[in-house]
C-alpha cells in the first residue's frame, strides 16, 4: 500500500510527489526510492536507471565530505540527542554520515583517529594521553586504532610515536598549534624534537605552544583556540571571568591569570591576532550547584561550507556565539544542543571526525 501511495498521482504532501512517479509513460524512476523493489513492466529499463542511479551515488558519496562518530556515542543517553541532530543536518548530498563500530567505550573520535596534515594526508599518532593511562578504568577505553581504519577502509596513513590527541593540536595552512601538555607526554623526549617529528609528519613550518587551561586535564587546543586565517585565530571571550577572579583563594586567582596572559602573549609572539568568540562560565539555569561547567562554543565541527557548533539552551548566549561565528567564517552556522554532552567533558569537535 505504501509503494502503491508513493507511486500514484495524487496530492498528498507527505509523499512530496503531487503528479506521481509510476506514470505509464515516461515514468519517473530517477526520483524513486524503491527502485529496486519495483516490478514495473518496464523492468529493463528500469535495472538501467538503478545502475545509473547507484553509480550516481556512489559518485556523490566520493566526492562529499564524511562525518564519523563512535557507536558509543549513539548509544548513550548524552550522546544520541547530538547523533539524531547530526543526521538531520548532514542529510544533503554534500555530507556522509558513518558510524565507528570498533572500538571501545571512548565517544571521543577526534581524539584517536588520524590527523590531516597540511597536505591532506593522514598521519596516525599514539593515543596513550596521561589522563586515560594513569587509571585502570581510562586504559580499558582506548581502542585498537589500526582495526578501525581497516574497518573503515582507510589504509592510506602514515605513523607517527608521539603522542598527540586529534584535539591537542590546530591546523591552518602550515602552522600547528599545541599546548605545553603534548611537551609534559612526550618526555624525555626534548621539546625540539618533539616539535620536530610533528613537523615533519604533518609538514608544518611551524609550532606554537601555547598554556593548558588550569581546569582542562585533558590539554587540548580546540576548547582554547581555533584559527580563523593564517594570522588570526579565536579564543573564548572570558575577559569578564578575569574581572571575577579576586572572588576566587590565592591559587585559583593566580592560575585563572597566569593562563589569561599567557595564552594571550604565547598568540601575540608568534605574530597571530585574536578576536573573541561568545563564552559562558559556570551553572545552567536548571543547575542547583555550581560545577565544572564551561561552555565552550570554540568546540565547534569546521566542515567546507558548514559549521556545527555546540549550543546549551542558554539562547542569549547561544545565538551570540552563532551570529560571531558566521561573521567571522561566512558560513552557515548550525546549532547542536550539547548540553548533556558537555558534562561528559566535550563538545561537538570532540566525538566527530572528517575525512
């Protein structure tokens, strides 16, 4: 009945074919989508169209950009909500959306898998960061990144033995910026060397480092700094957390500024310009206490013509940092409420991967 209904002339909306498909003459088999369930009599030409079809997918499936999140994110309470999101936004022709079925209960994709060095190929680092190594529980989540790429077909990729997370290091053109952490991982290796291999591997010209935030364990760069060109780059508008800070005992205030300026002086040596994205710090409005809540809009997914930023339900904010980041990008910009997510302790650039 329901191939019946889609096929017929008629006006009924929902099946968004008012003059019909299964015409007598001159079908229109190129807008079907059970082509290959169809017993229309003019079944050669059909098979004909089917193949020319399936070969157009094929086609448009290679030369769109894919989107990768880990089964596990799907299949848990904070991370179905962004899955379901992504799939309606990644619907059109432009986008694929794949699922990483190997691996274990890690959602944080970006992390594990390879890197895109500046010229576009893959380049796989060690995944085996302090803060998943030094507990048994952290240890059990890293995956086997190797039979991941098999699964997905990905075997063109180089190796490298640094450790360097996805989200520890911000690429533009042939400059990389990592936090001081990636140095404190790596040793005894020196930090020329270390900045040397990434170099190398990724074919950068040049490394900035710049400081971990005091309440980031994980030392990454994509919740402190994104790049806009080669010579500007984003960072959280927490000018107004800094005014705040002489709330804060001794140690905390000292750490908050220490980061505040060194973050700032670190960009400003390398010769980069910053301008401020929208940021919000602490409880939601639903929140009875106070928690390690940072609601970081610079995690956001940077796709060719699209940008996926995280959002919190919190809409003066949210649309401030979508209205920031579309001026500065000229893209369309689309929200995905991050919210349960975000207490896990990612964002959107987090648990997604392109290639």
């Amino acid at each position: 009945i329901i191939f019946v209904q889609y096929g017929q002339v008629g006006e009924k909306e929902e099946f968004g074919i008012a003059d019909g498909i299964c015409l007598k003459n001159n079908p229109k088999c190129e807008l079907c989508g059970v082509i290959d369930f169809c017993q229309f009599e003019s079944k050669k030409k059909l098979k004909g169209v089917a193949k020319s079809l399936n070969n157009k997918k094929d086609t448009d499936k290679n030369n769109s950009e894919t989107v990768y999140i880990s089964k596990y994110l799907v299949e848990t309470d904070w991370g179905a909500p962004v899955y379901n999101r992504l799939k309606q936004v990644l619907i059109s022709p432009e986008y694929n959306l794949e699922i990483i079925k190997n691996h274990t209960d890690n959602e944080w994709c970006r992390d594990y898998m390879p890197i895109h060095a500046s010229d576009s190929k893959l380049v796989k680092f060690k995944y085996a960061p302090i803060y998943l190594m030094e507990i048994q529980k952290g240890r059990k989540t890293i995956p086997n990144v190797d039979l991941i790429l098999s699964e997905l077909d990905i075997t063109d990729y180089e190796k490298s033995e640094i450790k360097l997370d996805g989200g520890a290091i911000e690429i533009y053109g042939r400059t990389g910026i990592i936090s001081n952490r990636v140095i404190i991982e790596n040793q005894p290796l020196s930090e020329k060397e270390i900045c040397n291999e990434i170099k190398d591997k990724l074919k950068l010209d040049r490394i900035v480092i710049i400081p971990i935030h005091p309440d980031d364990y994980t030392g990454h760069v994509d919740g402190a700094v994104r790049f806009i060109d080669e010579n500007t780059v984003l960072i959280s508008d927490d000018r107004e957390v800094l005014k705040e800070v002489n709330k804060l005992h001794t140690y905390k205030r000292q750490s908050v500024e220490q980061f505040f300026y060194s973050l700032r002086m670190s960009l400003y040596n390398a010769g980069l310009k910053w301008k401020y994205l929208t940021y919000v710090e602490g409880k939601q409005k639903d929140e009875k206490e106070l928690k390690n809540n940072f609601n970081l809009y610079l995690n956001f997914l940077k796709l060719d013509n699209l940008i996926l930023m995280p959002s919190y339900g919190m809409e003066e904010y949210d649309d401030g940092a979508k209205e920031d980041l579309e001026k500065y990008y000229g893209k369309e910009v689309i929200k995905i409420n991050a919210k349960a997510l975000s207490k896990k302790g990612g964002m959107i650039n987090c648990v997604t991967w392109q290639k």
